[in-house]
C-alpha cells in the first residue's frame, strides 16, 4: 500500500468514524426499522386507482405497459436494463415531441435502496398524474410539451421483490447480490473501484443514451433534500453550484410544508444538506453522474419510514406532488441554456478534488494525525 492509499483509507476511516455523531439512516450498515403494519398489495392494475397500495411485480410492469400503449402520443416506454434476477428495469420517457432533439432531458429515479420503497408509489403516481393531465393542467402540458422526462420508478426490483413478486413486506436495501448498488458506482477519491453490478452498468449505459442534465434519485429512511457532494464535506470541497442546490432544495421543502408544515423536519430543521456534511460516502449514483456525466443530480429522502405503511402513501403523495413537478421544471431555470450547463460542467471538474494539502487541514482532521499524515506525504 503506497503513502496516498494509506492516507486515503485513514481519511476514509474518519470521515466515517466522525458522521457516526449524526445518523443517517440511510447511511451503511442500514438502520433496521419495526415491521411497518400494513404493506397491502394491489394483485389488479384496478386496485391501485387509490393509489394506497403497492403492486405486485407484474401489476407494476402492467401498469407501465397500459400507460405506453393509452398514451403513445405522450410516452414510451423503455427498458433500462435488466436486474441479476432478470427483473426489469422500466423508465417512462414522457414527452409530446419525442423527435425533438433539442428539448432538456430530466431523469427521477426511486428505490436503488430496495427496502425504501414511498418512492416507488410517488413515481408511478407522479407518471399517471402528468400523462392524465396534459391538455387539462396548464404545468403538465407545458412540462410535457418542452421536456424530456424520464422517470424510472424501481431501480433495484430484486431488492424490493426479495421476498417474491407478490409482496414487498421482505424487501431490502442490497440486490440479489448482497450489494449496495448505491455504494457501488465508481468514485474518483478511491483507487480501488468496485465491480460494477449489471443493475448499475445498465443505468450508466442509459445514461450514454440520453443528455440528463437535471436528475433526482429517490430513497427513504429520513425527510431530507442531499445535494452534491456525498464524498466530500461542504468545507473539504464546496459544489460549484451550492447557492443554486440550496435555492432549490429549499423551493421543494417550503412547498412540501404548505401541506405538512412538519414534513422534511426528522434531520435538519432547514430540511436540506450538502450530502458530507451529514454523512461522507463514496461509490454513490449522485456524485458518480454530477461529475462524470455533467447531469445535476439530488439525493431526495422523501419518508422517515422506509416501508410506508400503504395507507400513507397518499398522504405523502399529497406532501409531495407539487414539489416534484416543480422540481422537473427547475430544468428550465438554469440559467443560460446549455452553454451555461457545459461552463457549470467543466467547473464542477475542476473543482472536484481537493488538493492533498486541504483534505489533511480539514477541520475534522485531528491536528496529530494531520501531521502524521503530512510526515508520510511529505
Ligand atoms: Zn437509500
């Protein structure tokens, strides 16, 4: 092992040992949750119009398949990938002028994390909600008609069906695997890169498809707006866009509030953070496409409860709905079209790495290592 590997791994080692002062739950090795009471499953497409249920697998792939074929001058439906377990991985492209190459392209995506599953019911409802009110809701249709949304409600069906495709009451964090798929793409602080499962490898290969510039990635455990960076704290390497991350996490919190004033409350009362400041982690989605892929991508933690008892499920799609909407059309509000997101690219690399020297005179550095470890670099 050379100096910098050495180093690295003792930082690493702090940066862990020091966020244990304030949980995460979502945070590695997951926090364990009392079986929630109700998790009652929609067997018909019919039985989720209430939308207080969680569907079947097959209900579930139905329902993405009735909206592409009601709907084909709005959607497509497209297969991301496939999991270990040779589940699907669906993504609804929503967009009334597929050909158009120039519209924006934004991307939601719910439940890497298996077991968190309010995620997974807000996306269907959030595809049923936009595709039912074009031409009627004035939002929608000027989203639908200027946008590329993409929404993938279930990125990790092998977790949330690990107890079989009739039930999400066994659900769990890891794929089919024992794998983190959130603590498992490539991360540029670590030499050491993980093999990539296929459910990530597919979602990178989507990726090259598309130009997202403005993505979500949704989990559940706490109510809390994560933006970039996850593998460095605010102090240790700022994102280029931290003023904009906050004037948008705070639009979401502020509008879910106006229907649950004590929504987003369980981990900072602002109800946003930079992501290492709560707690640093290295191989997550979030970073992995802020930084190669120039797309601005927000870790959303939408329900203190992992598995939301289902007959919640609706009260917290009333907290949510306006925000999300909102949230896809942010994308029109980057200032300057595409040529300011390539400025915001390139700043965003150049600013990635802190230099050796900073991370070791980090306030959350005690001062006898730093000089240990300056002893070694030196
Ligand atoms: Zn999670």
């Amino acid at each position: 092992m050379n100096k910098f590997l050495t180093i690295s791994a003792c930082l690493i080692f702090m940066a862990t040992a020091s966020a244990q002062l304030k949980p995460r739950p979502d945070a590695f090795p997951p926090v364990d949750e009392p079986e929630p009471k109700a998790l009652t499953m929609a067997t018909t497409v019919a039985q989720m119009s209430n939308w207080d249920r969680y569907p079947t697998y097959s209900v579930y792939v139905e329902m993405m398949q009735k909206w592409a074929n009601d709907f084909p001058n709005l959607c497509r439906l497209d297969t991301i990938g496939t999991s270990v377990n040779g589940r699907l991985i669906l993504s609804m492209e929503i967009t009334a002028y597929p050909t158009n190459p120039t519209l924006p392209e934004f991307f939601y995506s719910s439940t890497i994390h298996g077991d968190e599953i309010t995620g997974y019911v807000m996306m269907l409802h959030l595809i049923d909600t936009l595709l039912h009110g074009y031409g009627t809701n004035a939002q929608y249709t000027d989203l639908i008609d200027h946008t590329r949304i993409c929404i993938n409600p279930l990125a990790n069906p092998d977790g949330t069906y690990y107890g079989g495709n009739n039930s999400v009451q066994s659900s769990r964090r890891y794929n089919a695997n024992n794998v983190d798929l959130n603590r498992n793409y490539p991360n540029p602080f670590t030499d050491t890169k993980p093999a990539l499962q296929q459910e990530n490898s597919a979602m990178i290969s989507y990726f090259d498809r598309h130009n997202f510039r403005l993505s979500a990635n949704l989990h559940g455990g706490a109510e809390v707006m994560n933006y970039p960076w996850d593998s460095y704290t605010s102090v240790q390497n700022p994102h280029p866009m931290s003023a904009w991350w906050i004037d948008v996490c705070k639009r979401f919190v502020d509008t879910s509030r106006t229907y649950n004033a004590n929504h987003f409350n369980d981990t900072y009362s602002c109800g946003y953070t930079a992501g290492g400041d709560w707690y640093v982690i290295t191989g997550g989605r979030q970073d992995y496409f802020n930084y190669y892929y120039n797309c601005l991508e927000l870790t959303m933690e939408i329900s203190t409860t992992k598995k939301l008892s289902s007959n919640q499920l609706p009260t917290y799609w009333n907290f949510l709905q306006h925000s999300l909407v909102n949230y896809i059309e942010e994308i029109h509000t980057l200032f300057g079209g595409t040529e300011h997101i390539a400025e915001v690219a390139d700043s965003q690399h150049l600013s990635v790495y802190p230099t050796l020297p900073q991370v070791i005179s980090s306030s959350r550095v005690p001062t006898a290592l730093q000089n240990y470890m300056m002893s070694l670099a030196a």
